[in-house]
C-alpha cells in the first residue's frame, strides 16, 4: 500500500539517486517519517505544523499513516471527544508536570483510544480534571510515560482498568501522582502490570485503588514504588529483576496469550547478564571439590527455548604435569558438564569455559541441551549431552573444581564469572 504523504516538511532530506517512481517510494518507506506536531491554544496555526484548534490538529493527525507526536507548549484543557491517538506520542517540555512542569487536563468524557501503544514523554503530566477517566482499558492496554511524564488523577482517576480488562502500564523514568484522587483504578477480575524499567521511576502512594491484581515488575535500580495505598485492597505482587528480562505471561481471562503479552514489552526484556563476579576466588592445596563460581535460576522462570550462558574464566597454575584438575558444572544437584583435559606443567595459565544450555521442557523433571567448551592454556575440551534439571524451584549454577593432589603449587583463580539469559 503506497505511504500517505501530506506533509513533505516533516520527512527531511532524502538522500540517493531516484530514478524512477519505485526508487521514490523505496525512500520514503525508508525515511518512515514521524510527524511533529505543536499545539498551543493561545498560538498560531499553519494548519501544517503548528495548531491552535484541537479538531483541526486530530484531524490532520488522522490522515497520517505513520507514527506522530504533538509538543504541548503550555498548560492545556482537552475538549470532551473520542480521540485515536495509534501511533502517537504526547511530549511537554522536559520539566516534570510535578516540578511545575507543562500537564493537560482531560475533562469528562475525553477519552484516548488506540490500537497499540501510546507514550506521554518529557514530563507532561496528564490530568483527569472530570468524572471519567481518559484511558480505559477498552480503549487501550499499553501506556508509556517515560522522562518524567506523569499519569495523575484530581476529580477521578486517570486510567481505568475495568473489570475483566487488562493493562500493561510502562514507566520509563515515569510517574504516577495524586492531585486530590488516585491515578489508577483496578476494578475486580482486572490485572494490570505495571512495569517499571528505568531509575526514577515512581509509583507514589495512594496512588492506585480498586481491587483488581497489580504485578509491579521492577527491571532497574533506583525505582520506587508504595505499599502505602489506602483505596485498594486487591492483591499487588512485586517482582524485582534490577537489570531487564524477559516476562512471560498467560493470562486466562482477557483472551490475550503468553506470545500477545511477550510482544507488548519485549523492547524492555529481549535478554540479561546476572551474577557478574567483582572479586576473585582462589581453590588451592586440596582434593576436596570447591566452588569456584555461583550464579541462580529463578523458580518457574524458564520456558521451553531459553538460552543460557555460564562463562568462567581466570588463571592456573600446577605444581607438575602429573598434577591435573576436574572443572564440573551443576545446575542445582545435577552434574551437567565437566571437563578434566590434562594441562601439563603450566604457571599463571589462561583457562575459560563456556557452557551453553537450550531448555528443551521445564517442569520437575525438564531437559537441557549441553554444549560446554573448556580452553587451559590451550588444551581443549568440549562436552555435548541432555541432562534434567527441575524448573519448578530455584537452582544456583555453580562451577565446581577438583585437583587430583593437594599441593601447595596446585592453584587456581577466577577472574570473571557470570551467566547470560535469552530468549
């Protein structure tokens, strides 16, 4: 389907020889413009970029197929109407709407649909002034509010999960506030994730209400979110990853799918590195097995076609050549790989293993495709097979070693350990 173009100022330059209609049209796909906007009430309008009449602006954005955004300049009042904000973002002026920054308020009966997602950015606050609320989840399910931007009730709230819906509420350095009424509501049978994926980023007390069940998913440091919510009474959850992973999700009543939830918030979960080392550990003169490295898995975490990476790596050194040493993997009490390549006599050698693993089925007794790979000083080892592991409970990763004589020259370091996770 040829792009719609109304407005040539908002794709810039494009560059390249075009010569002929299908060269042309391959560069304004390429371009994929963002329309920007700018409405002020009291301002001009050019009925190009600048608006000064809320219908006028709605309508030039309804003929846009693409993504758009509209800078506010001032404090705004939204007239009562059904708005399609698809593909949109609402941005202020980069002052927090809580630190006297730029809000609009949305009277009764404003209300924002959209059929994906929707962002409010650089701290516009937006405001529920009137008796309905301006997102309800028959309208929308995914909201961002990122840098500052604020979700704030006065009169009523301003989202509404109704009963039975489902939401997923982004806040990316975002905020939720109480200008005289809660900013959430939670009807019965609704579940809402509120997901939490930068330093910042506040859920601020007595800001939600209603009964429904909340799962707030922390995926950075430096979040802050109350327990202190006076009007709800449903059943909140608390996640904590501190650094992004991957949320797998069914939900049995909206209708919605585990794949249907992955897709709304995969840009903030695609992988994650956990359990990096900062202090080396040394095992040395001894034949009982040691651990040298810790990492853990989560209980009910996995899914069929996980990856996971445990990398170890450091310095060893032997007494002589006779002198060699076993490196095992556990995940839990299950031995998954091990290595022994003889070394000869080394000092102060390089040594890293890679162990892969592919989770092929979870539950009490799931499976795990291994592929593991040890380097000492050189020699190389590799070690494939299937092995079960239990996925219902939490399980610590951990890299064991054994020398087969207690000397004092039998030595060896880690330097750096840590386990990746993909999907």
């Amino acid at each position: 389907m040829a792009t719609k173009i109304t407005n040539l100022t908002q794709w810039g330059a494009i560059q390249g020889t075009l010569s002929n209609q299908t060269d042309l049209q391959t560069a304004f796909n390429d371009k994929q413009p963002k329309f920007k906007f700018v409405y002020n009430s009291a301002g001009s309008q050019d009925d190009v970029i600048r608006f000064n009449d809320w219908s006028d602006l709605m309508t030039a954005i309804g003929s846009i197929d693409g993504t758009w955004s509209v800078q506010f300049e001032q404090i705004e009042d939204i007239p009562a109407g059904t708005y399609d904000v698809s593909f949109g973002t609402f941005f202020g002026n980069g002052v927090s709407a809580v630190n006297g920054g730029i809000y609009i308020t949305c009277g009764t009966n404003v209300f924002f649909t959209s059929s994906t997602s929707f962002r409010v950015d650089e701290g516009l606050g937006v405001l529920a002034s009137g008796s309905t609320s301006p997102f309800k989840s028959s309208n929308i399910f995914q909201l961002v509010f990122a840098n500052g931007a604020v979700a704030a009730g006065a009169a009523t709230t301003c989202i509404d999960n109704e009963a039975g819906g489902f939401m997923i509420l982004g806040f990316s350095a975002g905020q939720t506030a109480n200008f005289g009424y809660e900013a959430l509501s939670t009807a019965s049978t609704s579940e809402t994730f509120i997901v939490l994926q930068a330093g910042s980023s506040t859920i601020r007390e007595n800001t939600i209400r209603g009964t429904g069940l909340v799962e707030r998913i922390f995926f950075a440091i430096g979040i802050e979110a109350s327990d202190a919510q006076a009007n709800y009474s449903g059943t909140m959850n608390t996640t904590n990853f501190n650094l992004a992973q991957y949320l797998k999700y069914i939900n049995t009543t909206s209708g919605l799918t585990a794949t249907n939830a992955q897709a709304a918030i995969d840009e903030l979960a695609r992988e994650r590195t956990e359990d990096i080392i900062t202090a080396t550990t040394t095992v040395s003169n001894t034949t009982t097995e040691t651990t040298l490295y810790t990492g853990s898995i989560g209980a009910n975490t996995l899914v069929a076609g996980d990856f996971i990476k445990v990398f170890t790596s450091g310095v060893i050194t032997n007494a002589t050549a006779s002198d060699d040493i076993t490196i095992n993997v556990y995940i839990g009490t299950s031995l998954v790989a091990t290595y022994a390549p003889a070394i000869g006599n080394v000092t102060g050698a390089d040594w890293h293993t890679e162990t892969e693993l592919t989770v092929r089925s979870i539950g009490a007794t799931g499976s795990v495709a291994v592929h593991g790979e040890v380097n000492l000083n050189g020699n190389i080892q590799f070690d494939n097979s299937i092995e079960t592991i239990d996925t219902t409970v939490a399980e610590d990763i951990t890299v064991k070693v054994q020398w087969a004589n207690a000397k004092a020259g039998n030595t060896i370091s880690i330097y750096q350990g840590h386990v990746e996770f993909k999907d």
